[in-house]
C-alpha cells in the first residue's frame, strides 16, 4: 500500500470528532467542514468538490445596473410584493426568448432565489386541495427542498429516476398520480446531482399526466442552458431550453440569478406561474385567503409572509441581466461553458484510473458534461467511497443523500482550480494502485 496524501488516523479522528456515525449521510456542510480540518491540520490542499456554489465572477451587466440602482438611491424603498415592473417585464420576455413560452409579466414573480421561490411555491401548491397532500420528487435531487417540505409539516414522495427513463417514466409516474393525493411533481432540468436531462418525449409524459391527475409541476431551471451539449443562448431562435411547458397548463418555472449568472450572493430569483395556473381559483385557498387566486395567494400571502419582498436593487441587476440576454447583447452561456471544459477533464482523469460515471446516459446518448457529475467506483458504496477518498484529499457527496438509489459520489466542478487537474491525476493513480 503506498501512503496516502493525508494520514487515514487524522480523517477518522475528524469524522467522530464531528459526530458523525455514518459518512454516507453525512451532509454537504459536514464533509466541508471535515475537508477544511483536514486540510489546515495536514497542510494538503484538498480538491474540494463537494459544495455546489457558483465559483464565476458575478455578470458585470448586472453588477453595473445593481450599484447604479443603489446610487440612485433604491435601498430607501420597500420593493413592490409584486416584484419591480421592468424585472417581471424581462423575465417574461427571457421565457419567450429561451424556452420559447409565453407567460404575462403578472406571473412573473423576483423571489430570494429559487429556494425562497420553491418554498412558497409548496406552501401554495400543498394548501390548493386539501384532498392533495403529498409532493413528489422525480429523484435524485436537491436534499434541501425536502427539508422544506420537513419544515413544513408536509408530506412527500420519491423515486429514483435511474431504472425509468424513456417511455418506462409513464407507468413510474402513474403508480403514484393514481392515488390522487399528489399536489405537485418537482425536479431539476438539468438535473441537480445527476445532470441528466430529461428529453421532449419525457417531459411531454410528465405534463400529460399532469394534467390527467391535475398535479402541478415545479420545474426547477437552475442550471438555466447548461446542457452544453446544445447551443441554447441565441435568444427566439431554436433550440430553446426544454420545458414541460409546452405540455401542461399548470406550472411553475424557478429561474435563478445564481447558476447561469454567477449572482448567486445576491439571493435573486423569478417564480414564472403559467397564465392558467396564476389565475386558477382552488376552493380550498379561497376559502382560506379571502377568495384569492393561485398567483395572488404565492405573491400577496406567501411571499409577503415569508420576506416582504425581494432585495430591491437586486432586482435591478437581474432586469438588466435578463434583458441584455434576451436583446442579444450579453451570451451567459459563454461565462458558464468553462464548467462543462472542466467536467470533461476531471471525468477522464478518474475514468482513466478505473472510476465510473452512474448517471452516464439520457437514454442512448452520454449525459452533458457540466456543473455536475456522478462518479462509482468498483463494488464500493457511497459511504466507502466518500470516505476513501477523504484520505486522498478529495471531497465529495454521497448520492444517497439526494434520494438516489445508485453507489457513488456527485462531483460539483466550480472550485476546481487548473493547477488542481494533475493533484487529482496524480493522487487517483495512487488511489489505483491501492485498491487493484
């Protein structure tokens, strides 16, 4: 065995120091937290691939119109529940540019990123009908949705989407729709940790059933036209962003600052409610919000509780941001691409030294290389794996703990450094030569 670059005794020591009894459940906090230690106790820098935070300078365009708007003196302003008009103007337009749908601005809702957005937009779908109660995840996912739903007092469902791509998704979905319990269906589009994309024909199952069993579809839009397999920046022209939108009435559509535009510091967000949805009027939110509508319940009730409004300047950076992208004078896609470069590196580092990638496929064509990948390692599970590699100076999470069923580790790219590509060629060969 040769030695590995941190000593075993100083991450085992770590790991019960924090009280953690199983690695494979530990969480993303947990596993920054042990790498941090480690690494000021060992002085081995770690590769630290754990945290899904966006690692790009801020857009300038928003940058700008954000410090002109606090110049101009906006901070003395409440904002507007409904979000400032030229925002919600944008964002409308950014719909139809990219994802060629049309929604009206009223629907168009600046949230504090789409954590704040998916947390109303919950709160909203599961009072709706009190026959529905339960949410359900198209899995794996983002773990912190469920804990709002924990939060909450909410109940939901999962399924790993891994065994039921294609036309098998149809009678998955249908096994839960069935009971008619189901309020919402929520899922990443690329996919938070698996970066699947789900194709038109999966996505055409999931709003015709939908509407069937009268569910309303979350469509989380983080990673906003990454999948750089296609160019999806040029705005109204093909090929757009795919959505269920083009095939079920009631949706929601999270759009967020943080991914596509690097804003992330800034919590900005916009919630886009179809037109039918907005206006829909459920006897049970009427009975309890004054007779109110789906849209006015989310913005007047639920966001008004939760924050009263969203940062003021905030959402004059996003405008211009959104409306620079759609007037074709600001490609967004051309900042974030350099993600996808370093997915397509670090993926044929580990594969080269035996790894696999769990997720590798929508159906019959290799997933795209961007914010996020999966990585297995022979027969060894999430736990063992996350654990190993904490001695190589390596970090990831286990996918158990995003409601997968597979073996393995996502790996997020945006702290990779340059210098860090031949760290990890040079510690996975180690790694190899450990475990033939």
């Amino acid at each position: 065995m040769k030695p590995t670059p941190i000593k075993k005794e100083l991450i085992d020591k770590a790991i019960r120091d924090f009280g953690i009894q199983d690695f494979s459940k530990a969480t993303i906090r947990e596993v920054k937290q042990i790498a941090a230690f480690a690494e000021k106790e060992s002085g081995v820098e770690f590769i630290k691939m754990e945290m899904g935070i966006p690692g790009l300078p801020a857009a300038q365009v928003g940058v700008k119109a954000q410090i002109k708007a606090l110049e101009d003196g906006i901070a003395r302003q409440y904002p507007d529940i409904q979000g400032y008009p030229e925002l919600k103007k944008q964002a409308s337009r950014f719909v139809k540019a990219f994802i060629n749908v049309d929604i009206k601005p009223e629907g168009c809702v600046p949230v504090c990123g789409s954590m704040q957005g998916g947390f109303a937009s919950f709160l909203t779908c599961s009072q709706a009908d009190k026959k529905k109660d339960t949410v359900l995840f198209i899995d794996p996912g983002f773990p912190v949705q469920k804990m709002q739903l924990q939060v909450q007092g909410v109940k939901y469902v999962t399924f790993d989407v891994y065994e039921h791509r294609g036309d098998k998704l149809r009678s998955k979905l249908e096994s839960y729709l069935k009971d008619g319990n189901i309020c919402a269906i929520v899922y990443s589009n690329p996919n938070n940790p698996s970066w699947i994309c789900f194709t038109e024909d999966e996505l055409k199952i999931i709003g015709e059933l939908s509407m069937k069993y009268d569910a309303i579809i979350i469509e989380d839009l983080a990673y906003f036209a990454m999948d750089f397999r296609k160019d999806l920046s040029k705005p109204y022209e093909p090929p757009y962003q795919p959505s269920v939108a083009h095939y079920t009435d009631y949706y929601i559509l999270m759009i967020s600052g943080s991914k596509a535009f690097s804003y992330a510091g800034e919590r900005i967000g916009v919630t886009c409610i179809s037109d039918k949805l907005f206006h829909r009027h459920y006897d049970d939110l009427a009975a309890r919000y004054e007779g109110l509508p789906f849209g006015l319940v989310f913005s007047t009730r639920m966001l008004y509780a939760l924050s009263s409004g969203t940062s003021h300047s905030a959402q004059y950076g996003l405008a211009a941001l959104l409306k620079a992208a759609c007037d074709g004078e600001y490609n967004f896609r051309k900042d974030i691409m350099v993600y996808g470069e370093r997915a397509h590196k670090l993926k044929e580092i580990f594969l080269r030294h035996g790894f696999h990638v769990v997720y590798d496929k929508d159906l019959d064509e290799p997933i795209a290389d961007g914010f996020y990948f999966t990585i297995g390692y022979k027969d060894m599970t999430s736990g063992e794996l996350a654990k190993e590699l904490m001695y190589y100076g390596v970090s990831g999470i286990c996918l158990i703990t995003t409601g997968s069923e597979q073996e393995g580790l996502r790996v997020c790219t945006s702290f990779i450094e340059d210098h860090q590509y031949a760290q990890l060629d040079e510690r996975m060969a180690i790694f190899e030569e450990n475990h033939k």
